[in-house]
C-alpha cells in the first residue's frame, strides 16, 4: 500500500494543551528530538523520533529540521488587509488616524484589481512571518473580500474574512446602508462561508460608523448564519469610548451597545478592549465571547495598557493580534515583545510560554478553532512553522547563554522576527522556505526502517 500521503517532520517539537496561567508547566508539550507524524494534511501520531520511525514503512517520506523548533502556525486574530500600505504612519491617536491615514487607503480597494495585488503581498507577509490563519477586516468594497478569499483559497489557508460594515460617521465614499451592508455580506458568506478552509465574518467597523439599523442587521446575519463570526472594535481610545457614550446614550456603556444589537456571542472577537468595566468583562465571559489583545497598535497609537489579568479572572479567551496597519509587524514574535512590556508597565508578568499560548492555542480558542488548528492534537489539520535558532549571528551568540527552555523561547520572542521563521507550512505542505536552496527533506535512516 502506498504512503505517499504520508510524512513525518522531525525536530525540536513544542506546543500548548492549556494556557500556562491555569496550567503551569502542565500546558505545553515539548519534544525534543521529536517527530510527527502526518496523513491527508492532519497530524495523526506525534511523540519522539525514535518512537515514531520505529518500524514506520520505508516509503514515508521523513522531513529532517534537525536543531530547529516545530511549532504550530501563529493565529493572528485582528489584522486589516487594506492597512497593509501604511505601516508605522506617523503622529495620530485612533480617531485622527482613521481620518488621516486609514479611510483614503481603503477607498483604493473599490478596484478589485488592486484588492488582488495587496491581497498577495499581504498573505505573502503573514507566511512570512509564521502566521498561518488570520482574523481580516476587507473594505466596506466586497470586491475587497472576494479578491481576499481567492488569493487565501489559491494556498489553501484556513482565514476569517468579512466586508466592514458602516453606514454613518465615515466617508461618504467608504459608506453603505444598513439594508445594503446586510444584502452584499448575505452575498458574500453565501459565496464564501465554509468553502474550503474559508470562514465569514460579520464586521461591524465599530459602534460609531454603525447606526442602530445597521447593528441590528448584523444580528440578523448572525442569527441566519449561526457558525459565522462578528469582528469589531472595542474599548480602544478614551475620546472613541466618549463618542460612543454619546451616540448611544441608552446603552449602560459600550460593550452594551453591542450586547442591545444581540452581538456578544461564542465567536465574537472584540478588538482591543482596553477600558473595560467590570460589568463588561462580566459579559464577554458570560457570553464566551473573545478578545484581540493588539499589543503594538496599543503602544504605537498611545491607546492605553490591556488588563491582561483581568480578562484571565473572568476566565475569558484572549487571543493576540497585530492590528497591522496601526500594528508595526506582522510577526507574532514582536507582537509578543510589545505584549510584554505593557505587562511589566501594569507590574505583571508575561513569560515566553503565555506569548506563545496566545499566538497559537489562544488564538484557537478566541476563534473557536480549538481541535482544528492551534496545537498537534490528533486530528488538527498540519499548519507549523519550523524557528530557526541560528537565525541571525547574534541571536545564536545569544541563545548561548540561554540554558533553560524558558530562556530561549523568551530570547527569540523578544528578539526575534521574520528571519526567525525557516519555514512555514499549510496542511503538511511547505509554502513558504526563507533560503530556498537550503535542503530541508532527507532519506528516512536505514536503521529505522526496517519492520
């Protein structure tokens, strides 16, 4: 029987079971000298080299990154596709910045043409980078999420997409109307919901571009199409919580302008969440509803400080988000360096194993993707990256002196980046090689073929 459907990837293998705060050293599994085992672009054994080889039939093509670390693909959970072009934009807070930067960029994704060319740069990075599945906000164009959707279907990737929806206090260009935003997302999750590794989301901008009308027909998308997600904004800026406030007088506070339209929800991520009462986080975990914690969009826009510890009290699900354009990377890694620093700014601590939970199972859990991506169950479809320790000569020096696996796993999230990441690959398959003549596959040793 053949076992071309079959592979191993061997090397240092690391992932999460638990969130390190409830778990402690409990929550990660890590390998050294592993091996896994794949089949039909799903793990199916995984454990230490020598256990998985022996007696594995000579046929089964072995995938050495010998010294290197296996980890599952990073799960960016709020990110903005037409942001892509205005990176590190200089010297505005949200509100100013929206008007300044990010409204004239999104009107250019009205041309599906050019959609398509960003779509391509952007998943491009997000590879890249190790990111592997992506919560993204398009344009109010749907042409902005069709061409989104191909370019993700044509690398078979497992992304969440939808049209932002806003009918007031925008651009009279970027604008739609709530009966208008309901018919063309009705049309897009139609066209693309569930199709292959492809998901819907509902996507309000935030409360003050979305009339009362426009909310309610969210709710109505949500109650037609129960599996699909609602992606927002919330509790990002001061002046934008004051705002809100006063569009939505009736509503106790934010969050409750959301919970009024019947949006908080399993599957529903808020963005950012920052200043949150305890009411309102009593709500998100009422409701299992998620949380985006977007670290270096927060510092860079001067937004304010997450309360991580907080969310971890009312048992919430925290997943990490670049928010790339007001995020400065792409890469979960510096995401992850940003995130710690606004913890020790609260005097709390935030270890490499709680970086890099929130970067793959606590992504998955924030998505409800938990079984599906996020770690190496059984079953879990294969998307992984491989970290190259060696990965620039300083970071070797550096990883020298590291002498627990703490040490170095907290030395590469502070320090590294893209050039960390030697591979990425999607359902078993490697898509993404930083050095493509480096050779990365090798002949299963004799020794361990024989039955």
């Amino acid at each position: 029987m053949s076992n071309n459907n079959k592979k191993v990837i061997c090397g240092n293998i690391l992932d999460f079971v638990d969130d390190p705060t409830i778990a402690g050293e409990r929550a990660y599994r890590y390998f050294e000298k592993g091996a896994m085992l794949i089949e039909h672009g799903k793990v199916v054994k995984l454990g230490y080299e020598q256990d998985i080889l022996n007696g594995l039939h000579s046929d089964v093509k072995v995938i050495r990154h010998d010294a290197k670390l296996i980890m599952p693909g990073m799960i960016d959970t709020h990110i903005h596709l037409p942001q892509t072009e205005m990176v590190g934009a200089y010297g505005e807070q949200l509100l100013s910045w929206l008007t300044e930067y990010a409204f004239p960029t999104e009107k250019k994704f009205a041309d599906e043409e050019y959609a398509s060319h960003v779509s391509n740069i952007f998943l491009d990075e997000l590879l890249r980078n190790g990111t592997t599945t992506a919560l993204v906000f398009g344009t109010v164009h749907p042409q902005s999420v069709n061409a989104f959707f191909k370019a993700s279907q044509k690398r078979n990737l497992r992304m969440i997409a939808g049209k932002v929806m806003m009918d007031r206090n925008c651009p009279e260009d970027l604008s739609d109307c709530a009966q208008s935003s309901y018919d063309e997302s009705k049309a897009l999750i139609e066209k693309w919901h569930n199709v292959d590794r492809l998901s819907y989301a509902v996507t309000p901008r935030f409360a003050p571009t979305s009339s009362p009308a426009q909310l309610q027909k969210c709710s109505q998308l949500l109650k037609e199409y129960p599996d699909a997600y609602l992606h927002t904004h919330l509790s990002e800026n001061k002046d934008e919580c004051e705002w809100v406030g006063s569009l939505f007088p009736d509503a106790p506070d934010y969050l409750g302008v959301y919970e009024q339209a019947e949006l908080v929800r399993k599957r529903s991520v808020f963005a950012h969440s920052i200043h949150l009462s305890e009411r309102e986080l009593c709500c998100l975990s009422d409701n299992n509803a998620a949380i985006s914690h977007c670290s270096t969009s927060n510092l860079f826009l001067g937004s304010g400080l997450f309360d991580l510890k907080a969310c971890e009290k009312h048992n919430i699900n925290v997943g990490m988000g670049t928010d790339v354009g007001a995020g400065t990377s792409f890469s979960m890694l510096q995401t992850g360096n940003e995130a710690y620093k606004i913890q020790q700014l609260q005097g709390e601590k935030f270890s490499a194993f709680k970086g890099l939970y929130l970067a793959t199972l606590g992504g998955a859990r924030a998505l409800d993707l938990e079984g599906t991506i996020g770690n190496f169950n059984l079953g879990c479809e294969a998307d992984f990256i491989v970290i190259d320790f060696a990965a620039t000569d300083f970071l070797e020096f550096r990883l020298q002196h590291a002498h627990t696996l703490h040490e170095k796993l907290f030395a590469i999230m502070m320090l590294g980046d893209d050039r960390c990441i030697e591979h990425t690959y999607i359902m078993g398959n490697c898509i993404y090689q930083r050095d493509a003549n480096s050779p990365f596959a090798a002949p299963l040793s004799p020794s361990l073929t024989e039955a």
